[in-house]
C-alpha cells in the first residue's frame, strides 16, 4: 500500500492505482492531467510510491496543451479513417486557434470533406475511446510510422537522445503528439471546427480564458503575415525541425543564416520605402510587439534603414512619460498595474508630440527610475522632413496619439511568426520561441535564472494580451522577426539555464516541457550570426 495525499487528505491505496482511479464517477472528465510530487502526468500514470496529487482543469496551462493535442490526434485519426492517403498539416492560426491543412496535391479541403470530417470526429468522441500510452523501441517505431506512412515522424527520431519513444493508441491506431494526452477521446466536447480556406480552423478551450473558447475573430492582417511565413519555410525548406538540421548536417548552414537575415533586410527596405513613398503625410512612426520581439534592434535598423533613404528619424522614448510612481493610482484590488496605460501621461505625451510635428521646440521629461519620477530633459526640436520614432507597448493604441491623425502615423507590429513543426502534427508554440529569448536574455544581461522568467511569464502575456493583440489588426506593416535558425542558437544559451531549475521546484514543469523540444535541435555557434541580428538582442554582441 502507498500514501496518497490529495486536497490535505491522506489515503492508502494499492500501487498500481491511477489518480484517474481516486476521483468520484461525477469528476473523472472534470480534470484532464495531474501534478504528482511536481511531475506532470496523465491521469492514467500508475502510482507506485507516496504521492501528492494536484488535479488540473483546463484553466490551468499544461492540461490546455494537452486537450489541444489530445483534439488534434482525435481529428489526425478521423482523416486516417475517411481518407487514409490524405497527408495534413497542423499550425497555430488567428483568434488562438489550430489550422489543419492537406498536404496531399491536387485535394481540396471543401465542404463535403469537412462535413464529413466534422462528422467522424464527433462519432470518435462521442465513442469515448481509450487513448492509452506505451513504450517502444525506436525501431520499432519506425515500422509503426512507416506503416500509417507518418514519414516526418521518422525524420525527426534521428535526433532523438533517447532509445525510446512513447507512442499513443485508440483502438487500432497509433500516433505521437509531443505532448501529454488526456485519457479517452470522450474527454474533448468542448470544440469548434470553422471551413477557412484553404483549410479548416479548430477552437478549443484557452487556459488564459479559465477554460472557455474565445469567439472567433477573423484577423486578415495577423493572418496574412502566417502565410507568409509558412510560404518562407517552403521556399527555404525549413519547415520543420529535421529540414533545419539537415541545413548544418549538410555544411549548407552560413548561406542559411544569411538568407534568414536576408529576409530582415528585405523587409526593412520595404518597409523604408512605404514610408518613403509617403513621407510628406508620414509624421510618426509607431512600433509595437509583444515580449521578446526584437523591438530594440528593429527600431536601430529602420532608423538606418530611413536614413539611408534620406530620411533622419527622431526617436522618442514613451517610458519618459511615465507618471511619477506616487500618481499612479491602485486599481480595484489595491494593486499598481505598470503596463496600464494611465501610467503615462497621456495628456503631455500628445501635446509634446503635436508641438514637434509642428516644428515647435519641446523640454522633453526624463523619468528617472531610481528615484520613480520624471525630471527636466533635453530640448528638442524636430525637422519637418524628420518623422518621429516611437516605441513600445502601447505605441499602437490610438490613445496614445490621439491627437495625431491617422493619416500622419504609419504603425508597425513586430513579433516572430514562426511556421514550423516537429511534425506534420505538432506544430512549435510562437509564444514558447518568445519565452526562450526572454530566458537567455534575461540570463545573459540581467544574470537573472530561467525559474524567475518562467515565473513572471503568465504576468507578461497577461498585459500582452490585454494592451498589445487587440491593436494589431491596425498595423501598416507587420515585421515578422523570426530567424529560422535560432533555436540552434538559443539551445545551448536556454538549456543550461533551465537545467539548473531543480525537479521539486514549482516551475520544473515549464523547464522540462521546453528542454524536451529543444533537444531535437542541433546546436549551431554563434560566431556566424552578423552583428546587427535582432538574434543578438538576446544572445549578446549587438552593435546597437
């Protein structure tokens, strides 16, 4: 018999027994994966010592990613049913959802497919079939990919440390998520399925929502920039991560590297001459993205960029503006939220820059963060041929220029939008590629250890969300700063990090679920990555 202490109540059970085991008939689709003595497991893992178990619903982060995979297997599984020669791809898609594509040429996904597809998927949970884990040799892997013709799957098993892989069945099939699951397919009714050509796009419950499905919102601009994105992967055969190591393995890896900065460049020199074309109107430009975007260095080359065209920018920093800390009024809770926009000065930021694009002289502020207040500046006066460079959080939100008419401001969105996969079936988490660079960033510059930033993590995409997303669909130009190769990069800067969080340590469950997808790529040195890289934002040895 084993001790078992769940909600400060101790049991004894026999070894062997499942946490699914231990709940009450009424709870059991109540929770979807477990936390036992800071491991995350499937409710189906076997208990065979004293264990803490912490049940998880769907509000929290890990038991969302695996409900999305648990859904995308049962959806892989319907195809395989209907349409067995029909090759799919997955990749995250607008309004936080999953997109499924055919892969297969000359296929359509129309309407009679996705009928039929709706259809079996809801047959398939409604079943609630077992979906059962086990262990396998390597080789014998393979001859189970090779089987359900899962060939991608066999590509990526070369860079696979261990000699075995855990693969996953539901009655007489079988496949491999990257990704804990949840125990039969009766545990995923809470999802929508929308025909969004040239594929179909799949909701299900977001943890940050406490569990529920977010309307849909359609939204061209972000949609564009992710196919665009995955066309680059297409065109440079990069995406996934065995076509990226294929690049080092094959000595192809300096044209590579430069070809992604190439993409960069490109884009700046596109963006220099919309602004160009239209800089009699053009007065400000804005810039805005999300945690880890690159926004530094971005903002230094499209200052270049501009002044190559001869254009000479002004940059104007939006933390001066910040009002003194003892202004800052508490919200409803009695808590100072510092990437609300009452923080700043609103009123003075739009007067000062009104007066500027009017060729007024101005006393900037300068907000000294040691003593939390704004002090006296440098005078500044702006050329009329000079548009002005803003940038940060909120420099896309209209409340921030109110005074400024739209037609003078040319706003940009920056993030990276990466488009690749594991797998045909897993495709890489945007956010988690951010989480990296802030992890090596904040390590490299800040000496501050991975478990701080994995802490501080959900406060981040709190205010992402909150002040960043909803303005994006207003964007003149999106700036995708991707790097395909910069995992191979980050990977040994992120790992050595993360290892030092320690198994008993509340946020080794991020660590781990990080190190094991960072593992598949090869490591690449960093003495070939240009000075100028948004890269080196993260990595250190930037010329800006």
């Amino acid at each position: 018999m084993i001790k078992i202490k769940i909600n400060n109540r101790i049991q004894e059970v026999k070894k062997g027994t499942t946490p699914l085991d231990l709940l009450k008939p009424e709870d059991k689709k109540k929770y979807f994966l477990c936390n036992v003595n800071n491991r995350l497991r499937e409710l189906t893992y076997p208990l065979e010592s004293d264990a803490t178990i912490e049940y998880l619903k769907l509000d929290h982060s890990e038991a969302g990613k695996a409900y999305e995979a648990s859904l995308r297997y049962v959806i892989a599984m319907a195809f395989h049913n209907l349409y067995p020669e029909v090759h799919i791809r997955f990749s995250y898609n607008v309004s936080r959802s999953i997109f499924c594509q055919i892969l297969t040429p000359g296929v359509v996904f129309d309407n009679a497919m996705f009928q039929n597809i709706s259809q079996e998927i809801e047959r398939l949970i409604n079943l609630d079939l077992k979906i059962e884990r086990y262990l396998t040799a390597i080789p014998d892997a393979i001859e189970l990919y090779k089987k359900f013709n899962f060939l991608d799957k066999i590509d990526i098993l070369k860079y696979r440390p261990e000699q075995k892989v855990h693969l996953y069945s539901c009655g007489d099939y079988i496949n491999y998520m990257h990704s804990y699951m949840v125990p039969s397919t009766g545990y995923l009714h809470n999802y929508k399925l929308r025909l969004y050509n040239p594929g179909m796009i799949i909701q299900y419950p977001r943890y940050e929502l406490g569990g529920e499905i977010p309307p849909f919102e359609d939204a061209p601009t972000y949609g564009k920039t992710l196919k665009r994105a995955y066309e680059w992967a297409n065109r440079i055969e990069a995406q996934t991560i065995y076509q990226i190591n294929q690049k080092i393995e094959n000595n192809e890896i300096i044209d590579f590297v430069q070809v992604c900065e190439a993409k960069h460049s490109n884009m700046l020199a596109e963006i220099g001459m919309k602004i160009k074309e239209d800089i009699e109107n053009i007065r400000l430009i804005a810039i805005a993205g999300p945690s880890s975007s690159g926004k530094t260095t971005f903002s230094n080359r499209l200052r270049i960029e501009l002044m190559s065209l001869g254009i000479k920018p002004v940059m104007i920093s939006i933390d001066d503006y910040y009002l003194n800390r003892e202004d800052i009024l508490p919200d409803e809770n009695g808590d100072v939220d510092l990437e609300h926009i009452n923080t700043l000065d609103l009123d003075l930021f739009n007067q000062h820059m009104l007066a500027l694009i009017n060729g007024e002289e101005v006393e900037m502020p300068h907000f000294d963060f040691k003593i939390g207040r704004r002090v006296p500046g440098k005078k500044v006066r702006v050329h009329k041929d000079s548009p002005i460079i803003i940038e940060g959080i909120h420099a896309l939100n209209e409340a921030l220029t109110s005074l400024i008419p739209k037609h003078q401001k040319f706003k940009i969105f920056i993030s990276p939008q990466i488009q690749i996969n594991i797998d045909n079936y897993t495709p890489m988490s945007i956010t988690d590629l951010r989480l990296i660079r802030r992890i090596v960033r904040d390590k490299h510059f800040r000496n501050t250890p991975a478990r701080n930033t994995i802490a501080m993590w959900p406060s981040v995409r709190r205010g992402e969300f909150r002040w960043i997303y909803p303005h994006q669909e207003g964007a003149d130009y999106v700036f995708n700063s991707e790097l395909t190769y910069e995992l191979c990069v980050l990977k040994k800067y992120a790992l050595e990090t993360l290892k030092e969080i320690k198994t008993d340590d509340e946020y080794y469950i991020t660590a781990n679920r990080l190190i094991k997808f960072l593992k598949y790529f090869k490591t690449l040195d960093d003495d070939i990555i240009p000075n100028n890289s948004i890269l080196r934002e993260f990595i250190g040895g930037s010329i800006f």
